[in-house]
C-alpha cells in the first residue's frame, strides 16, 4: 500500500489488525484515545470483538478471558490505567497466557498530566502486580517501528505464552509520520494452543485449566521454576538493541523510545563540535541488552543515561556497566521532552551530571 | 534541502492544525520525509493551539526542536510565546488582522498576512488559515501548488469536497498577497 | 438391577473442599446436573472466583479459568465475545460478587452479556474466616461487625438480585434458596433455566442463592439451614425478579 502518513495511535491499532487481533477490549484515556476509537471502526467492520469496557480493571481481565479462550487479545492504555490493570497482568504472566498490552505513558506520578514521559520504565520492567513474574517490553522509537513491533508482538507472545508490552509515549501516540505496513516482520513456528479453554469439544480427552493459584510452596515453587526456565530463554533470545556511531565515542549514551530519536540530533551536533557520541538503544526493555555494555571500547570517557523520567533505566544502566565507566544521567520529566540541545550541554558538562 | 522545522500556532478553530497536516502530507506524496505533531491539552475547543511540522530529505530524527526555520503565528498570544523561538535566517509569518502592533525580529524576515481580512473578502472567514499556507508557499517554495492542492482535495474529503473551491482561492489570494507585495525569501 | 441416582458427570471425582454442612456442595451438583442435562459439558467455559468457591475449578468437568477477586463477569465477558456459541458462566460469592466485583457484575448485565452467574450469597466472608460482608444482615455478628452490623455505620444488606432486575441487559434474574428439599428443587429449575435461556442467546441471566455458612455463623447445619429459612428469606425474598420472555424482551 506504499508509504501513508498516518497518526502513531491509528497505526498502533492498524498494526494490531495485520498481526491478527482478533479481539480488543479498553477504557478511554489520554494521549491513546484514537487506538481503541480506530479499532472500534475497524475491528466490528471485519468481524472481530471490540468491547469498551467499565474500566481497565475489567478491561484487562476480559484480556485474561479471551486469551485463555485462544485468541489474539490486545488492551491499550496509558500510564494510570496500566497501574490500574497490574492484578489481571499478573495472574495472566501467572497463569501464561498470551496477550499484547499498548502502554502509552504520560506525566505521573497520581493523575499527573498527559504530556509524554517514561516515568514507567519501573512499571513495564518490573512488574507493577505482585509475585515473580516477567512481560516482553518494546520500546520502539518511531511510528514505523512500532508498527514493526506491533505486527510481531502476537506472535512472540504466543511463542511464549506470555504477555508483550509495547511502551511508547504521548508524542509517538500523537504525532505523525509516513510509515509502511508491509514491511516484513519475523515470523515465529507456533504450536496449537491445545491448552486453551474453548470448551473440551476442541481438545477431547482433557479438560482445560486457566490458572494461577498453586496452594502449597513446593507446587507454586515447581509452577515458578518453570516460568523462570522461560524467563531464562526469553534473555537468552529475546535482547533487542541498536548501536549507534559505537566504534570509537568519546561518550556513549543509553536513551530509548522518543529520547532515543532526541539523541540521535544531539549525537550529530556533538559531531559538528568534534566530539563523538555512541548511543545503545535498547529496543527490548525487558529482556535488557545487558551484553551491550560490553561492547563500549575502554577509550570511551564516560555513559550518559537520558530519559524522559528522574532516572529509572539509570538502574539498569548502572547493573550493565558493572562500574567499567563513570555514569552521568540527564532527564526531564513530568511531561517535559527534553530538546538535542540539552543534551549537547549535558554531554559537555558530562562532570555535572554524574551520579554515583 | 536541509531539515526545514516548522512552528504553527494560533487560537483553536484558526485551523493551525489542518496548515501543519497539509504540509506533513504533501511531503509524503513528495516521497520526502515528514513528521507533525501537535500540543494536545484537555480542551477541544478554544485556547490556544500549535502544532510542529518537520520536513526533510533525509531521515528525521529528533521530533522536538528548539527553534523553527519557519514560524507561522495567527494570534499575539502566539507570537509572544514563539517570537524568540527562531533560527537565524529564518522565515516569521503572522497574521496582521490580528497582530497590529510593529512585529520585530533580528534573526527572521517578518512577513505580516492580513489573513482574516483577505479571507473575509473571499465571503469565508474559516479559510484564513489557507490565505496564510498561500503566503507561506509563495515565500517559502516548499511545496509546489499543484501539490498542495492534491493534498487538499485528500484532505477534505468526499464530505467537505464543496469546500475545495474556496480553499483554493484562499490559497491564490495568499500567494498574490505576496506577490503584489513584491517580498522574497530566498 | 435399576440406578436410581448417580454421581453427576458435570462434577470431577475430586472431593470438594467445603466445610460439612455448607451449601455449596449442593449449589455445586445444581450446576453439574444442570450442564449434564443441557449437554454442555464439552463446550462450557466455567469462571471460578476468590472466596470459598476459589476451587470450583477443579469440581466442574469441563474447561475452567479462575479469575481475580471480583473480576469473573469481566473475564467472562472476554471469553463471551471471542466465542459466542460456548456456555459460559461464573460462579462467585457474595464478598467477590456483590462487594469488589459488583461494578463487573452491574456492567455485564448492562451490555446484555449473554452468560450466567450463579450467584451465592450467604451473609459472610467464609473463606477469610467470617468477616463482615455486604449481604450480612442487619444486627448479624461477625469478625469485623462483633456487637452485630450496625447500619448507621457499615451500611445496609445489599439486594443484588433486585438491583440487577432494573437493568435493561438482564434477561432472567431469580433468587432462591438450598435451605430444604423443596427449595433445592426450585432452585435447580431456576438454574437450568438460566442456562437455557443463554443457550437462546436471551443475554445476562443471575441465579441468587441463598446458602449457608454452618462454620462462621457458629451454627450446626441444620440449624444454620433453619436461619437461612427465618432470617435471610425474610430480607433477600425469594422469586423471580426479572424474565425477559422473549429475544425481543
């Protein structure tokens, strides 16, 4: 269909569509209103499930539902909201089952505003609902590649019985871009999903449990082993990660999403002054791309982490460079995008910014 | 060409966000690379509104930017805030039906568009936004017209297609205000 | 020689877990006998709830989710949608339903979701050890309402089965009792019609029923059966509180 320019929520939703979606269920809030707006068009259009729901409380337990069911569910909300929706993330990791969550994060903490940010970098990585537990972050950095992200996100989620997130914010949401749908994504070898709880007519001979609850330690602790197992594969083969201009910086930064893009200006007027600047841009959050860090030549004098939030990638930045480089951070938040030229700044004031 | 950044504000109904759309699209059907994006608060309606378009041949990257090649403001509210926000050489255009006070800037060419005016004059005061992307065209050459009207027909649609006539002439009134004013910008 | 009663094949040979006395086991052979009878063994999707009802779904032979505290009619809702054909019903008590899951419930019957819940209500919270819910009756003891439930400050028994009969996508509403044979038998019609009128595609059906809770009440069985009987009819009556007779309403 050749290039169109198009809005990154639209194409979020047109994306979900090509990966296979077949059913949707969400609650309004800003800056991610035209992902569920498009899909109630598009979805009900071609056949498929599209509920607005009473909250993302429901919301996301109607994910649970349908993807124990065996589909290809999908939710979309922004910041509070996926606070909101952390209980049903964590019995649907506990009970693994396949979904793809659009986060589209905001100014917090509380209400805060809906200006873009990445104040939830804690929230995706970490797993905002109790107990051990894991999602497959992506942290795309343009409308494109999102879309990318979008398409495939099914796919892994099913590979791996387990629920994908992708995270952007407000402004990937919101701006426009021209972008290309048919670009080809990976395509994964998927089994049945002969545990799906469709009725024991699809899978006779044995009845189907969607489930979390393992009473006893040792039951639970046999269920967790295994989901660390996974775990442990998806960090096996699942790191995603650009390098940029990283044969011979004199800093190296760690920035993603939008911020990366912001960089990426900065990088080439840093340039202009003499100074070489390397990006690693984790396009997984979770699993990190922890092995990177290795790769910065010991020549490099230091790593700037930026993000759009007080500094929680910082953590993982600092876990990945084991000490090898002093560490600066630059952030802005709270719904503030920081322009290249502060990050130029912050480079040449790389002292200034240092953390311990 | 270089990365052209362009800064659209205005009052919400001046159609500050169709002027930005316009020019993301048309560099789309130019197979150039675009991106637009607008600030988006609570309010539908009033307040003020503004939008950031990027142009370019090659791949942009960073979408926020600190100061605009072109500037194009429809209100004093507007003007106040991005006045300084400018590179040197740069292009300001503003709406002289409503800014009347002398509008000075050292680092841009300062063009002012009696936009409401020459719109009213077309018997449609809703196109003053097009009066304006008229000028600018003529000034800045980015997009031929041939192009814009393209975009425009796309943009309005099978529902507003009754609208494309006047919004052309809008367009026309905007490059011959230019024109009979004998300014350039190179 | 001639079988005049067996086990129902809509419940697992797992022994249930309740309490002696305790009215779930037979809200739970209703179910069974009813799914058995409807032939919907073998496309029913069951929710099973956090309370005491927690493992349901290791009783009822045929697929089974388990779903967070309150969120059944949600998930339901999810499974619904996605395959429309299937039976699906939940099953909650009164802390998960009629307390942190109520807005679930009132907006699954508000889009007509064309499912069934069964709906038991026994004053308490049993499986946490007697607290305080939003079905106690006025003056009743628990463990957090110990001088007995005082209205001015814990509020009013809450009418889920007449609620629920005010909204326009509820298709069949009943309350009913297990509190002797007679009743029991009431019941199950109640319930079979309920899923009958899913199988019509009517939309959301709900089954109250009011069972006992022997242990937390501090009672022996039979006279806990007994005070379901005096007390609990008396506040929730039992009947038919909405039945919309044809897919039209």
């Amino acid at each position: 269909m050749g290039k169109i320019l198009m809005k990154g929520n639209e194409a979020i939703a047109l994306a979900a569509i090509k990966g296979g979606v077949d059913a949707f269920y969400g609650y309004p809030i800003t800056p991610q209103n035209e992902v569920p707006e498009y899909l109630s068009k598009h979805m009900i259009e071609n056949g498929k499930v599209f509920v607005q729901a009473e909250s993302e409380v429901a919301s996301i337990n109607m994910v649970y539902g349908a993807a124990g069911a065996g589909v290809r569910v999908m939710t979309s909300s922004s910041s509070p909201g996926i606070a909101l929706m952390q209980e049903g993330i964590s019995y649907i990791a506990g009970a693994e089952l396949p979904c793809v969550i659009v986060s589209v994060m905001r100014g917090g903490p509380g209400l805060g505003n809906i200006q873009p940010a990445q104040g939830d970098y804690y929230q995706a990585t970490r797993g905002g609902g109790n107990g051990d537990y894991n999602l497959i972050v992506y942290a795309p950095e343009s409308i494109q590649e999102t879309i990318d992200v979008m398409k495939s996100a099914f796919d892994t989620a099913d590979y791996y019985r387990n629920p994908v997130m992708v995270l952007v914010d407000g402004l990937i949401g919101q701006m426009m871009e021209a972008v290309d749908f048919d670009r080809p994504v990976e395509k994964r070898d998927l089994s049945l999903k002969d545990w799906a709880t469709n009725g024991k007519k699809n899978h006779p001979g044995k009845r189907n449990i969607a489930n979390s609850l393992h009473l006893g330690a040792e039951i639970l602790e046999d269920h967790n082993k295994n989901l660390k197992k996974k775990y442990d594969r998806i960090k096996e083969n699942e790191v995603k990660y650009e390098m940029i201009n990283m044969d011979n910086p004199d800093y190296t930064i760690v920035a993603y999403g939008t911020m990366a893009r912001v960089c990426r200006s900065a990088i080439k007027q840093l340039k202009k002054k003499g100074i070489e600047v390397g990006m690693i841009r984790p396009i997984a959050l979770w699993p990190y791309p922890k092995k990177a860090f290795d790769e910065i030549p010991s020549t490099c004098k230091g790593i700037m982490c930026v993000e759009m939030s007080m500094g929680q990638m910082l953590d993982d930045v600092q876990i990945s460079n084991r000490g090898r480089f002093d560490v600066a951070f630059y952030g802005r938040y709270a719904g503030v995008v920081p322009e290249p030229e502060e990050i130029v700044d912050a480079i040449e004031n790389f002292e200034e910014w240092r953390v311990e | 060409m270089a990365e052209k950044t362009i800064k659209v504000a205005g009052f919400g109904g001046q159609g500050v966000m169709m002027f930005g759309k316009l020019l993301a699209y048309a560099a789309t059907k130019e197979d150039r690379y675009s991106l637009w994006f607008p600030s988006y608060g609570p309010e539908t309606r009033g307040g003020t509104a503004n939008c950031a378009v990027i142009v370019s041949d090659e791949v942009i990257n960073s979408p926020v930017f600190r100061n605009a090649s072109h500037t194009v403001v429809f209100n004093l509210p507007s003007l106040e805030k991005f006045n300084d926000r400018v590179e040197d050489d740069s292009l300001l255009l503003y709406n002289a039906s409503l800014i009347e006070k002398e509008v000075k800037n050292d680092k841009a060419l300062v063009v002012g568009v009696p936009c409401n005016k020459i719109a009213n004059d077309l018997g449609n005061p809703k196109v003053l936004n097009m009066v304006m992307l008229g000028a600018y065209l003529a000034l800045t050459k980015l997009f031929s017209a041939d192009v814009i009207e393209t975009v425009l027909k796309e943009y309005l649609g099978d529902s507003k297609a009754g609208m494309l006539d006047v919004n052309k002439q809008a367009i026309k009134a905007g490059m011959d205000f230019i024109e009979d004013a004998g300014i350039s910008y190179a | 020689m001639k079988v005049k009663y067996k086990k129902t094949k809509g419940l697992t040979d797992k022994p249930l877990s309740y309490c002696p006395g305790c009215t779930h086991g037979i809200a739970h052979k209703l179910v069974g006998e009813t799914l058995e009878e409807l032939d919907m063994l073998d496309d029913a999707i069951g929710i099973a709830s956090v309370g005491c009802s927690v493992f349901a779904y290791q009783f009822f032979n045929c697929d089974m989710q388990q779903a967070p505290h309150g969120r059944a009619c949600a998930e339901a809702t999810g499974i619904k949608r996605v395959l429309p054909d299937n039976t699906v019903f939940t099953y909650q008590g009164d802390g998960d339903l009629a307390s942190i899951g109520i807005a679930e419930t009132i907006h699954a019957a508000n889009r007509g979701e064309n499912i069934t819940v069964i709906f038991i209500n026994n004053a308490i919270y049993g499986m946490t050890g007697g607290q305080m819910a939003p079905t106690t009756l006025i003056g009743q003891k628990t463990t957090t309402s110990q001088s007995g439930r005082d209205a001015k400050s814990q509020g009013y028994p809450i009418h889920i089965s007449e609620m629920l009969s005010t909204i326009e996508g509820s298709a069949y509403i009943e309350r009913v009792s297990l509190h002797d044979p007679k009743h029991v038998i009431k019941a199950k019609k109640a319930i079979k019609k309920a899923f009958t009128y899913q199988k019509e595609k009517r939309g959301f059906t709900l089954i109250e029923v009011l069972s006992s809770c022997p242990v937390n009440w501090g009672m022996k069985p039979i006279d806990a059966l007994k005070w379901v009987e005096e007390n609990m009819v008396e506040q929730y009556p039992l009947g038919v509180y909405k039945d919309k007779e044809a897919n039209n309403g």
